[in-house]
C-alpha cells in the first residue's frame, strides 16, 4: 500500500529528554510487526511549540493531536488509530476552545489560534535532516531569485522596506544595518548568526536552529550577496548540542547540493558558511563579545563605535543577525515587504516567538503578531496561572528586562511599548510569576546571573553590580537597611549609565522595575524583617496552629526531624532546627492546612 | 545546481510531505474501518483507491480511514464528500467499484449503483 498517514513526533531538545527517540523505535517497531511499515512513514520533526504536554505525536492526515505520549502508549496507537482508524481518545490533547468538540484540528486548538506561526512554518512540520524537505517548502528559492535576478541594493531596499527589527533585543533595523555594511569597502566582508541565547529560560533560537536550520543557512548566503559577504559564520553557544548537530548537518548537506559554495546557481557569487562554538559566556551574545570569542580571544566587549557595520571581525565591515531576524529574511524575500508589514503594528512589524515559562499551565514558544496584548498571550495561549493561583507579575527581556504588573497587561507587545512601561522585549523570554513567587529573590536571582557572567573588563559592571548583589543578598537575609534601599537606586543609575556594554547597562533593570512596582515587598523584607511570598528562608518561619489533627504527616517528612508531638496531638516545630524548607506545610492534608508561614 | 534542478527536487519533495501539508481537497474520501470494516475488507478498498489516485496522478484529494458507520452489513462501506461537504455514502463496495468511485467522485459524479442511504437500507 502506497504512504497513507504520517507519525510525526517533535523531536525539539524537550521532547528528546522526553523520550523521542525511543518513541520512534517503537513506532518502527510496531509497525513493522503489525506489516504496516510501508504504509506509514515515522518521521521527526521540529518544535511544536506546546513543550508542557511532550512528547508530542501528531498523526497526519487527520491531524490529530498527541500529547504526554509514553512507549507504552504506542501500540495502542498503533493498532487503533492506524490500523484500525479510531483515535486514542484518552491521549488526544484538548484545551479550553476545543473540550467538547470532535474532529478537532490542529489550528483548532486555543493554543494556536491565535498564533502566526512564520518564522516557526517549517518547525514541526519537516524533518531537518532532510533538504529535500526544505525546499519542498520553497527551500533556496529566495536564495536563487536573489542571487540570480535581483542586484545587492534591490536586497537590501526590500529589507530595509519590511520594516524588520533584529529580534535579538536591540530591535535595530536589519535593512539598515546591511547597508551600513554595503556601504563600506573592503577586501572581505562577513555576517554572523548571533546562535549564543544566553538568556535564562530562552529558547526560540534553539528552537529555529533545531527544527528549521537551512532557514539560517540561505538568509546568511542572501544577506552576503546583499552587504558583499562571502563567508558567513554561526556562533552556537555549546549547551546545544542538537542544533549544533543539526546545523552542522545541513551546512554539509548545503554544500554537497552546491546551494552554497562556489558560483552559487551559476551566478559568479561564492558563499561559504562555518560553525563556531560559543563557550558557555552571557556575555559573547554581545555582538562585539562575539567578535572578540570568533577572533579567538576572551569574549569582552569593545567601544562602539566603530560599530561592527565598519571594522567588525578581523577589523573587516561585518553584519551580526540574531536568528529570529535571519529566519525572517527568505519569506521577506519570496512574499514582499507588503507582506511582512501586513501583520504586527506599524514600528514593529512581523511576528515575535516567545518562550513562555515560570507559572503558566501552557509552557512553550509561542509566536505572535506584534501588537497582540500580554494578558491575550498569558491567558489565552498560555492557559493562564497554574493550579489556579493569582498573577503577580510577568518578567520579559530576561536578565535584561524588567517586570510588568497586572494593571499593565493589556499593553501591545512590541519593541517601543514594553520599553514605555520600564520593561524591553528582549530576545523574547516572557516568565510568569504568580503570589508565591518574591520579587525581591527575582531581582537578587537575575543579578545573581549577571555578576557571575560579567566579564569584568570595565568599573562600573564589575564593581557596581556586585555591591548590589551584597545589597540585595543582605536585604533577603533580614540585615537590610533602608540607606540600602537608596544605595541600589543610586547605584543602578549610575551602572546604566556607564557601563561599556548592555550587559551592565541592562543587569540593574529588574532590580529597577521591581522597586518600582513591589516596592512594599521590599519595605516589608527591611522593616518588617518578613518575606510575604514565603520565599526568603531567613525571614520565614514555620508554625503549626492549633487546627492539626496530630497526623503526624508532617513529621514523617521533614528532613531534619525537627517537628515533634504525640499521637493525634498538635505538633511542634523546633524553630532551633528548622531549615525552613516548606515540606511539613506541603505535606499537611489539604483539609486540615494548619501549619503556616509569617 | 540550477533553478530547474531545483524546481524538480521541491516536487518530490512536496510529494513526500504531502500528508503534513495544509489543503483544501476537492473531494475527500474516508473508507469505514474498524472492526466490521476490516472483516469485510476495507483495507483492501483503501489500498485500491490510494493506488488509482497515484496512477491519476490526483494531488487535491484526500483518502484515509474514517470512522464505522451506521449501515452494519453494508461493509466495506465508503463515504465521499465534495467540496462543498455534501456527502454520499457507497455501500458494498468492490476493489473494481472504489476505483470507479475514485475518478468519478473527482470529476463530481456519483457512482449510483453502489450508493447507499437511509431509505435504500431500511427497504
């Protein structure tokens, strides 16, 4: 029987540590038992995007929706749904918009309706191993109508008319950027992919270079053909080593298809692309940290300008893209500027991917038309708080970026406006917190992050940043002082204004916004000597009121041994032990709840 | 590499991820299975009516496994809809009928002696 039906399981980095590949060999397994191999082909694709319910398995042509699938759940798909053409009824995923419904497509569902998935149209669809199933998908067809019709400006003039933004964080104008660089004559040219996302909790990059790799490799040889470029570099961070497999994989499969290389579609244009490995440094996200990393040298920074546009890597004029932007740069090219604008708002238009993580019940990337409002991404896409619990505040832009509260969720996401409201885009994490999350530990966490990843080159950043850690640490540990208080907004000012790179002008940003918007928490943690959240173990302790039933639960599980009390008698916690680690109050039955945090 | 050569690699591989790939069918045509179905022979049907589409070279047409049906001893049992998901239903249905009922049902007509309804079972 000829190919009837396709598995296609997402094969992204979360539904590998899920348990992908073994789900694949069972598929092949089953099936070829069942003598329906040839009917089915099992391939593996990119993201889904819904990572909370992976492993993901949809079955085409019917579309239908997997979720949470196991090795053991295989067979039964297997000998029901492709066999016998019944749907696993208990394994399908339903959300909110599609509970009561049959027949349910994906498109359907709440999670996607709202989403333009452009930059993610290849990413659980096609499989990255095989090119033939880009171009499919009108793989290198931008490439060859660039290279073999249109001259270098042209390029450039429907870049720079798109209105696309770097979607790395700065969101400057790409088509701008390429003409600086044009502009500037040189011997040898280059542009990078900036592949380092050293954002905690980021992952669209990751999931662009797993799922869709080929994207980056023709939008490097377009924007070399526009700015001048015969060489092109990506710089991966090491801790992903399926993109960077993937990558690797398909440069080679590039090359061996003569899509890049020498005389590109008989054109006279060389376009050579190579890897390079990032070493586990925030920092070398920083375009001229990167430079410095591919040069060979300790990721810094340098002044700016010259900016790298005129004297980049090896002092040549080079272009750096993030890999959100270049994965736009194909579709630009195929469908017009008129139709990237036609989506988004006027100075930020396009799509924007989004990892939403921390207390959210749909974790995942998503991506968005810009101009859509936070609270429809929180709420509608992402399902809303987990277990019910209230929304605090969302953090965007990362290390970077700073909080946004509830009265603000109804501001449009894009470039301008999250930066109107004390906050920036950033690369596009998006973290949720809900009532048991301290603003004050969020603040100290990310600036955590940021001393340890400062390069130290300059005053302001090294020094500066590290006091206000001391500062934030004392706060938590209940030695606080109100002068600390001002001694962070002081210090925070003048960080942003004179440290050399966005690395430290960014790193004081959370520490900013949530004095700003929770400044009473940090008033409760200083005077009161009290974390509301529960959070900082200093300034929590635990009792046992005088609702316990003598349960003895508690006990059982703490660690310490710390709680004692008789037989269906109120327990007590020795305050002398207690490492106020929550598992007694965890433990307690949801009926009785007598033990409490102040 | 040349733009036709290109252009014939992007064919074949829209050929192999066809299934994946958004459509609106002009006709789209399920075989009842389950376990009435596939006692009676659906698979077979289906296999025939794959294959008489490839040889069609039919690209807008969409044929898989659907769900039982009300009409018990009428398998193997097929259900068409055309575009505007008006539906017929074929009951009884030989290897030689489903090809029929394959190019006929893409160029909108209907196979009528294998058609059932309502009121022909209930006769």
């Amino acid at each position: 029987m000829r190919v009837r039906m396709t598995v296609l399981l997402c094969a992204g980095t979360g539904c590998i540590s899920g348990g992908s590949n073994e789900l694949r060999d069972e598929f092949n397994h089953v099936l070829r038992e069942l003598g329906i191999k040839d009917e089915v082909s099992v391939v593996q694709s990119g993201c889904f995007g819904l990572c909370e319910k992976g492993p993901v398995v949809v079955i085409y042509p019917d579309e239908t929706f997997y979720a949470h699938v196991k090795v053991s759940d295989v067979r039964k798909i297997c000998e029901e749904h492709i066999y016998k053409g019944i749907p696993v009824k208990e394994l399908e995923f339903h959300d909110e918009a599609t509970k009561n419904k049959t027949n349910v497509k994906l498109k359907d569902l709440g999670f996607y309706a709202k989403q333009n998935r452009r930059v993610l149209r290849n990413c659980g669809l096609i499989n990255p191993y095989d090119i033939e199933e880009y171009i499919a998908r009108d793989g290198y067809q931008a490439l060859a109508k660039v290279v073999t019709s249109m001259k270098p400006q042209e390029v450039i003039d429907v870049v720079k008319a798109s209105g696309l933004r770097g979607r790395g964080g700065a969101g400057f104008p790409t088509g701008l950027k390429w003409s600086f660089c044009a502009a500037n004559q040189s011997s040898q040219k280059y542009i990078i992919c900036n592949a380092d996302e050293g954002d905690p909790g980021a992952f669209m990059d990751r999931a662009v270079l797993e799922g869709d790799p080929h994207s980056i490799i023709e939008a490097l040889a377009i924007g070399g053909y526009a700015i001048g470029a015969t060489q092109g570099y990506i710089y991966v961070r090491a801790e992903y080593p399926i993109a960077v497999e993937r990558v690797e994989y398909a440069i080679n499969k590039a090359k061996e298809y003569g899509l890049i290389g020498k005389n590109i579609f008989g054109s006279g244009f060389d376009f050579d692309v190579e890897i390079r490995l990032g070493a586990g440094a925030f920092v070398c996200g920083e375009e001229t940290a990167l430079i410095a990393s591919i040069e060979g040298c300790r990721g810094m920074p340098r002044n700016k300008p010259p900016f790298p546009a005129s004297k980049g890597l090896w002092a040549h004029p080079t272009v750096i893209n993030n890999v959100e932007t270049l994965a736009n740069i194909a579709q630009i090219i195929l469908n017009g500027a008129e139709w990237f604008r036609s989506i988004g708002t006027e100075k930020s238009p396009g799509t924007k991917i989004f990892a939403v993580g921390g207390k959210i019940n749909n974790t995942g990337l998503v991506e968005v038309p810009m101009g859509i409002t936070l609270r429809e991404v929180i709420f509608e896409i992402g399902g809303g708080i987990k277990n019910g619990k209230k929304f605090k505040a969302v953090q965007t832009g990362g290390p970077s970026g700073g909080c946004i509260t509830e009265e603000q969720l109804d501001t449009p996401i894009d470039f301008d406006s999250l930066v109107a409201i004390g906050s920036m885009m950033g690369s596009g994490g998006m973290i949720v917190m809900d009532e048991d999350n301290c603003m004050v530990d969020v603040a100290r966490f990310y600036l955590d992050f940021t001393v340890d990843e400062s390069c130290g080159k300059c005053t302001p950043c090294r020094e500066g940043n590290r006091r206000m850690l001391e500062i934030l640490n004392k706060i938590c540990d209940g030695q606080g002082t109100l002068e600390d208080l001002e001694k962070l907004e002081d210090l925070a000012s003048m960080i942003k204004d004179a440290s050399l790179c966005a690395l430290g002008q960014s790193a004081p940003n959370p520490v900013i916004s949530t004095i700003k918007h929770f400044r009473e928490e940090y008033l409760a943690h200083i005077v009161d000597k009290r974390c509301p959240a529960g959070v900082c173990k200093n300034l929590v302790s635990y009792f046992i009121t005088d609702k316990c039933i003598g349960c003895d639960m508690c006990a059982k599980v703490c660690p310490v041994s710390a709680i004692k009390g008789g037989k269906r008698e109120r327990h007590e916690i020795d305050q002398s032990i207690c490492i106020k680690c929550g598992s007694c109050k965890k433990a307690c039955p949801p009926k009785i709840q007598a033990i409490i945090y102040k | 590499m040349t733009l036709d050569e290109l252009n014939k690699i992007k064919e074949r591989g829209i050929e192999k991820i066809h299934l994946r790939l958004e459509k609106n069918p002009s006709c789209k045509i399920y075989v009842a299975t389950g376990y009435s179905g596939l006692a009676q022979g659906s698979r077979q049907i289906l296999e025939a009516m794959l294959d008489e589409a490839f040889n069609l070279g039919l690209n807008n047409i969409l044929i898989t496994q659907g769900p039982s049906t009300t009409f018990e001893g009428y398998d193997p049992v097929v259900e068409v809809y055309d575009i505007n998901d008006n539906k017929v239903v074929y009951g009884k249905v030989t290897t030689d009928a489903a090809r029929k009922i394959v190019s006929y049902s893409i160029a909108g007509k209907v196979l009528e002696e294998y058609v059932i309804d309502d009121k022909k079972v209930n006769q």
